[in-house]
C-alpha cells in the first residue's frame, strides 16, 4: 500500500491528482505532504528546474500569468495554460513545472557570438523587441558580435555566419540574394555580384553571400594578364568595356590585379624578350587606336621585351638575326614594292616578286615587306668534287668543280636523278672499292634497298686499274670510254653503261651487273655437258684464262662495249666447238686424250697445221690463251659404274702393293726394335747394380751418423737444462727481492699515511682547543664589561674611596674595594665544600676586576696578588701561594690545582683565580 506521507525535499516537487475534481495541483519542497484519500501523487519527488547564470531553456505549454507574475487559474482550480505556445527563461530561481508544462529543450548555455561572427535570425512571428523595432514573420537580420544572444520565442537562428578574412592581394566575390543595401550603401539586386577588395574581416550582410574568395594575380615585368569582358561594363579607371573585348593588364598598371566580376582571365602572358641578335615578326598587330590590324606585319628588333596583345601572334616565334659570314648569303625576295640598298650602297627599287642575293659578311634582319627563302653557303669543292648548278630563267644545268662557288639568285641546285641499278651500284662501289667488280658475283638488283647520296653532288666514280667504264651522254648522243685508273665525273646528261654479265656453273645470264669492264688477264669457269661418239655423255668443268686487246686510237675504244655479255657469248662459242670435236671420238679416245682434243677444239690449227696458241674474237677483241679441264665426270649412271668399278680395282692393285711393302718395313723395324730393347735392359741392369751399391754405402754412413748425432743432442740438452735451472734461480731470486722491496715501500707509504693523519688530527685538536679558550676569553672580558657598565664610574669611584687596603679573610663569601697603585680594584672571594666519594672537595676562588690604566707589569703583579690572596684563604700566610709555583697540584704533594686568566679591553680589566683540590 502507497505510503500517505510524502516527504518532499527543498527544491523538489510533486503532482497531486485530486480524484474528486480531476484537478492536479503542485506541491513544493521543503515540505511533508500527507496524502488524502481522494488524492493521488503522480510521480515522486522531482528536482525543480535550475537555471544558472548564462543559461537557458524553452518551455512548452507555459502557464498563463497575470501583470504581477501570479499564475492565473480557472474555476476549478486547475492553472491556465498557453497551448502550443513557447517560454524561454532565463538564470532564475529553481522553479517547478506545472501540470501540463514540458521542458521542450533543457538547460542550455546561452549563445556567445564571437567576433567577426554573426548569426543569422528570421522573424517567426510578427512582433515588437524591447527597442521598438516592429518585426515581420519572415524578416530576416544579423545579431553581430561580440555578445550573448538571448534567445526568443519568435525567432529562430537559421545559420551562423563567420566573416571572411580579405588579405592582401584578395578580394571577396558577394552576390544578393534579394534587394538590399550592401555595407557601403549601394542598392544592389537580386543575383547582382561585386567584389569587396578592403583588407581585413568582412562579415557578409543578411541578403549577402559569398560566392569565392578571389585571389589578385600578381604582375611582374615578366608576366601580364590577359583578360576579356563577358558583358559590357565600365572598369576601375572609368574605361567602358564592351561585350567580348579583350586587353591587357601589365604591371605599370597595377602591381596585384583582381578581375572584376564582369572580366573573365584568359591566360597569363609570359614577357616576350629578344637578345641584341634576335628579331620576331608580330602579325595582326594592334594599331595606335587599340584594335588589331588584321592581315599585317611587324618586325621588332633586340634588345627589347614586351608583350603580346590579344590577338598578336608571332611568326615562327623568336628568330635570330642572320649573322652572316664572307662565304654565306640570304636568297631575298619582296611581298611588295619597297626601296632597298644595293650593295654598291645605291638605292634600288625592288618589286614584288623580285629576288636578289645579300651577300655576307653582315648582319641582317628582314623587313616585313621582304621573305627569306633560302640561307645559302658557298660550296667548297675540291678538284674531283662538283655540284649541279641550274639558271631558273634558261633551265640550262651545268656542272661546276674544282672551285669555292655560291649560287647566284638566278640559280639553284639541280638533283641528278640515276636508275636504281647504278645508285646501287655506286653504293657498293664507295662501300668496297677493292672487291667489286672483280669477280665476286653482285646481289645488287634495281629494287634494291641502297644508301642515299646527296644528288646535288656531282656523280663521280673511280675507275680501276686495268678496266674501262663507258660514259654516254644523252644531250650530245655520243659516248665515251675511259681507262683506269681515272675519276669519271658525270655531267648533267651523262649516264654510265651498265654491263649484265652472264656467272656461275654453268653459265647463268644477266647474274652480274657491273659499270667497269675488266681488261684481264682474268679466268672464267664453266660446265659443258658433252656426248662421244659411243653415246657417253660426260660433264666437263673447263676454266678459260681471257684478256681484252686494247686499241691504241681512243675512237676505237668504244668497240670493247660492243657486245654486252661478252662472257655468256665467249663461254657459249668455246662449248659449241668443244661438243662438235668430241662428238667425232669414242669414250676411249676421249679419255686417253682429252686434253689434246679440247685444245685442238678450241684454238684450232693454223696453216702449217700447228696448235695455235689463242683464239681471238674480232668484235670486242677478246682473246682466249689457255683452256683448262678441272674434272671430267659421266653423266650416264652405267657409265659412271663402268668407270667407278674400273677405278677401284687400279685402286685395290695399288692398296694391295702398298701393304705388303709396308708389311715387310714393319717387320723389319720390328727386329730393330726388339735387339734395341735387349741392349738397353743389359744396360739398365748394370746401373741398377751400380746405384745398389752406392745405397749400401750410404746406409752405414747414415748409421754412423745417427749414432753421433744422438750422443751429442743428449749431451747438449743435458747442458741446455742445467743452464736454464740456473737462469731460472737467478730470476726467482731477483723476483723475490724485488718483492721484499715493494712491500718494505708500501709498509712505509702507510706509516707515513698514518703519522701525517696522526699530525692533522692533534693539529685539528689544537685549534680547536684555542679556539675554544679564545671563545671562553671573550666571554669573560664581555661579561666584565657589562659589569663595569652596570655599575658606572661613580659607583666605582665610591668603592675606590671605601677604605684601607683589605686583608683576604677565611669568612667566605666576602667583597670589597681594593685601591692599589691608582687602580681601583673589586675583589670577590667564595668558597664551597661537597662530598666527592666519601671525600670532601672544595672550590674557592677570588674574581678582581677594576677599571684604569693596567700595563704589563700591572697585570704580572695582579696575577701575583691573586695567587697571594688565594694562598691565605686557603693554607695561611706562608702557603705556596705566595710564590709562583701555583697552577698545577696534585692529591699526593696536597698542592691545589687551578686556572686563572686576565683580560683588558677599552680600559676595563678583569681577573679570576679558581682554585679545587680534594682533602
């Protein structure tokens, strides 16, 4: 059962539900509250709301309140609420929640705007703030810092704004969001941007955003901006700028550029420089009034730097001045009428289309008007070097050698174009000069891949020793033949002849190609396939040793390159007649006198029937001196079994004489060999007898030997021991003195330790003893002062004036005053007894103190009345005392023993004699 007593704590309260009317009311802490029965608590015990200082929070459903404050209720008592309304509150006194209320947002820390920040309100309600200024729901303003924003009810934070920090060099790009007054108090429309270029913080207005933060482009002597408007506008220097124009911003205009909003960047222009030898051609250049000159040219000169307008362009970029040389020139020609200088120095007029020649050595740069065709350098030919030279007006080609030549400007070089066969040719000929044409088959064919010669030069070529090259010139329609060794230089329609020469086993045509003939002598080879008159066919291989005659008239060269392949046609015309001759014989006959038919066959027999010697051939002048026969092999297979069976029994006959004559010199060396070897193992057993022997000997000399040795090592080590014991005597005995010693020093060094230690520590007692009685001293001597102090001069001088000199009495304690020599003296006197062990002990002492002049013989003879005076107190006159052997006694001798001391400081002197013995 629910306990009827509620205990409620300070700040805390409850919600009672009265049953009866259905009507919650609210109880507050401290409090103890005892239920009814027709009531009902709600939910226990609950902390009040507490807002701090800076804090706040939002109510939903707040109560009604009347002017005063108080809540307001209805009829039946229930408190009055404010539906679907808000409550912001602020630092208060805790406070509880009535029935219905809902603590929409809890306590919260109060909004503290920053600096250069803002935020951003909007007017949820119409409303009147406490300053009188009339919102509409919807408006829109900035709560700027620094402060605290106080939240209310009627309006809400739509974002908070931070300012834009402008540095140096920057600007802001705002645009409006609607009409509004920017900060500077320009009227600005909806979507309208501008640029804030002030340095430091700007805080953007309520209709305000930022839409970049523009950085400036920094501008040097070398770097200029290139900018174009995107609509019409006027500039910063009151310039109006059209849709689309474009200009440029360099340095002497502004240092940093911001583009305004209406000016778009197209591209930053790098300094354009020139060198004292360099020049550039500008085209479409921009005139005095700003606009491009379209279809124009400008030529500017080094040293100079400047920049590109928008639009200008450069032909083929930054050009070097043409520096020319004594063997160069400048082929010129004029793009339109313009007056130039000769180089006679008189004025010419040159037209367009005229071309001319600027001969070096200067330095030249081409007007606008005038274009450089060709930079031309004189050639430097050597005797056997020469280039094609054409006149542009005649089309006339020449060839021109031997000299340093530069064109004229009426000429040009001439390409002479050669077969693909020959640029071969030459090819192989520049790359081996010693093997070519010598023989060795050429794979070189017109659709061969060949190195490029320059074919301006001239073609020259070099002739061999011993060959002849044909030169036909198209233009004249005559030839010419030239010996080696020469150098064939061709001129503009000449052509060398090629030769297709027939090669290989057997003779193949057209297999080489070649331009010189050989003369010879030289050797060709070839197979001629024959058939005897018996029907066997045999294939010869014959090689043909051949030279060319040479006529004497130059006229008649030309017959040497009469027949083309004048091999193919000689090897051809020697087969022919060799088949004919052997085609009379049998195999026999032609085997047994092969060569003589073959000879016969191809020199043939003169008019006494003797063999010639060469066969000559009238139309070329070949001439053929010898035939060889390199083999001879049948082409019929029953032939070639005939001949091959034939051969290997001639063989065999022979193998079979050949072994046994080599059978018989092998058992011949045999004999030799085996009486040789008898003789040599005699020979061998002899030494082998000898050496032996010799063993023999040189074992019992070793013996011998041996014995000794053995006999004096031992005798040696015996003596190497006994030296060794004694040397190791000696050391052990020096080891051992060297020990003693180091020990008898180190016993030393520690005596020595200890008596310096021993001296410190009674030096140290010492001093400490002075010091200590130099302690005790002062003290004495400060305490008679302060006596003499107290007492003052009058009272001593009273005590001066008392009476006679007083006698030392055994009454004890006793004072007075003693003057004696103009010295005023206080005396004191004590005496004391106690029991020490079963022994009596006393003490007494005399304490004299004074004040005047006390020298030396002054305090000698205190110091002796002191003893004086104690000397009767304690033994009657006539004790020791009264000399000076007082200080120092002992129990045996019955002497006292004691201390006195004296001491005299700015006039005031002071003296005590204590005295202890044991009786």
């Amino acid at each position: 059962m629910e306990d009827p007593v509620i205990r409620i704590p300070p700040y805390h309260y409850v919600h009672v539900l009265d049953l009866n009317s259905n009507v919650t009311r609210v109880e507050v802490g401290p409090h103890t509250y005892i239920r009814q029965d027709h009531e009902r608590v709600v939910f226990a015990p609950k902390r009040m709301v507490m807002v701090p200082p800076r804090h706040y929070c939002v109510v939903l459903n707040p109560v009604a309140r009347s002017p005063t404050g108080a809540v307001l209720v209805d009829g039946a008592g229930q408190v009055r609420l404010r539906h679907a309304d808000l409550d912001v509150r602020l630092a208060q006194e805790p406070f509880p929640l009535y029935p219905g209320e809902e603590l929409q947002q809890g306590v919260t820390p109060l909004q503290v705007v920053l600096a250069d920040t803002a935020l951003r309100l909007r007017a949820l309600l119409d409303f009147e703030d406490e300053d009188s200024n009339k919102f509409v729901a919807g408006d829109e303003w900035l709560f700027e810092g620094p402060g605290t924003y106080i939240p209310r009810k009627e309006v809400e934070v739509v974002e908070t704004l931070q300012a834009t920090v402008i540095g140096h060099n920057q600007a802001i790009r705002l645009r409006a969001r609607k009409e509004c007054l920017d900060r500077q108090g320009i009227r600005r429309v909806t979507g309208e941007e501008w640029l804030v270029k002030r340095v430091g913080a700007y805080l953007p207005g309520v209709y305000e955003e930022v839409v970049d933060v523009v950085d400036a482009y920094v501008l040097t002597d070398k770097k200029a901006l290139h900018l174009r408007a995107i609509r019409t506008f006027e500039d910063a220097q009151g310039r109006v700028r059209r849709t689309g124009e474009e200009w440029l911003v360099t340095q002497q205009q502004s240092e940093a550029y911001v583009p305004e909003v209406f000016e778009e960047v197209v591209a930053e222009v790098q300094v354009t420089t020139l060198g004292p030898r360099q020049y550039c051609v500008v085209l479409d250049p921009v005139g005095p009034n700003g606009q491009p000159q379209l279809g124009q040219q400008r030529v500017i000169k080094g040293e100079r730097s400047f920049f590109l307008q928008p639009g200008e362009r450069l032909q083929d970029g930054i050009q070097d001045v043409f520096v020319l040389s004594e063997d160069e020139g400048l082929l010129l020609q004029a793009l339109q009428t313009i007056k130039d200088t000769s180089e006679e120095g008189t004025e010419v007029t040159r037209r367009a289309g005229d071309r001319w020649l600027a001969r070096g050595p200067l330095e030249y740069v081409p007007p606008a008007e005038v274009a450089v065709l060709e930079r031309r350098q004189a050639v430097a030919l050597a005797d056997n070097e020469g280039i094609y030279v054409r006149d542009i007006r005649t089309g006339k080609v020449r060839v021109v050698t031997g000299q340093t030549y530069m064109l004229t400007e009426s000429e040009e070089l001439w390409e002479k174009e050669l077969p693909p066969g020959v640029e071969a040719l030459l090819a192989e000929a520049r790359g081996d000069r010693t093997g070519l044409d010598a023989g060795i088959p050429s794979d070189s064919s017109p659709d061969a891949e060949v190195q490029h010669r320059d074919r301006t030069r001239a073609v020259t070529y070099q002739v061999p020793h011993n060959a002849a090259v044909q030169v036909y010139d198209y233009r004249e329609r005559r030839a010419r033949v030239v010996l080696g060794p020469e150098l064939v230089v061709l001129g503009p329609g000449e052509q060398l002849t090629v030769l297709s020469l027939s090669a290989g086993r057997p003779k193949r045509p057209h297999a080489r190609r070649s331009l010189c003939l050989r003369l010879g002598p030289d050797f060709c080879a070839d197979i001629v396939t024959i058939e005897t008159a018996d029907h066997a066919r045999l294939q010869l291989q014959l090689a043909y040793n051949w030279h060319f005659e040479v006529p004497e008239e130059p006229k008649d060269l030309g017959r040497l390159f009469s027949v083309p392949d004048f091999v193919g046609d000689a090897c051809k015309a020697l087969a022919s007649r060799v088949r004919g001759a052997v085609a009379a014989v049998t195999f026999d006959d032609f085997h047994k006198n092969s060569n003589r038919l073959i000879c016969s066959a191809v020199f043939g027999f003169d008019e006494s029937g003797r063999l010639r010697e060469q066969l000559r051939f009238a139309p070329n002048g070949l001439v053929v001196t010898s035939v060889d026969i390199q083999s001879v092999e049948p082409v019929d297979q029953r032939t070639r079994d005939a001949l091959q069976r034939s051969v290997q029994l001639a063989i065999e006959i022979a193998t079979n004489s050949q072994e046994a004559a080599a059978r018989h010199e092998a058992e011949r060396l045999a004999q030799e060999a085996r009486g040789r070897l008898e003789r040599q193992r005699l020979l061998d057993q002899a030494e082998a007898e000898r050496a032996r022997r010799e063993l023999l000997e040189l074992e019992a000399l070793s013996a011998a030997v041996e014995s000794a040795g053995v006999a004096r090592a031992e005798a040696q080590a015996r003596a190497e021991a006994a030296r060794i014991e004694g040397e190791a005597a000696i050391l052990q005995a020096k080891l051992k003195a060297e020990a003693i010693a180091i020990e008898t020093e180190a016993e030393l060094k520690r005596l020595e330790r200890v008596q310096a230690q021993e001296v410190q520590a009674q030096r140290a007692r010492a001093e400490v003893e002075a010091a200590r009685a130099q302690a005790l001293a002062d003290v004495e001597a400060s305490r008679v002062r302060e006596v003499a102090n107290a007492l003052g001069p009058d009272t001593i001088r009273d005590i001066a004036r008392a009476g006679p000199e007083l006698q030392v009495s055994r009454v004890w304690p006793k004072r007075g005053v003693w003057p004696k020599r103009g010295v005023a003296i206080l005396w004191e006197a004590w005496h004391q007894v106690w029991p020490l062990g079963g022994v009596e002990a006393a003490e007494a002492g005399l304490w004299l103190g004074g004040v005047g002049s006390l020298g030396v013989g002054g305090a000698l003879w205190l110091l002796s009345l002191l003893g004086q005076a104690v000397g009767r107190a304690l033994h009657g006159v006539g004790s020791p005392w009264g000399r000076s052997e007082w200080g120092s006694g002992s129990r045996r001798t019955g002497l006292p023993g004691g201390s006195a001391c004296l001491d005299s400081s700015e006039g005031v002197w002071s003296a005590r004699v204590v005295v202890r013995w044991e009786g």
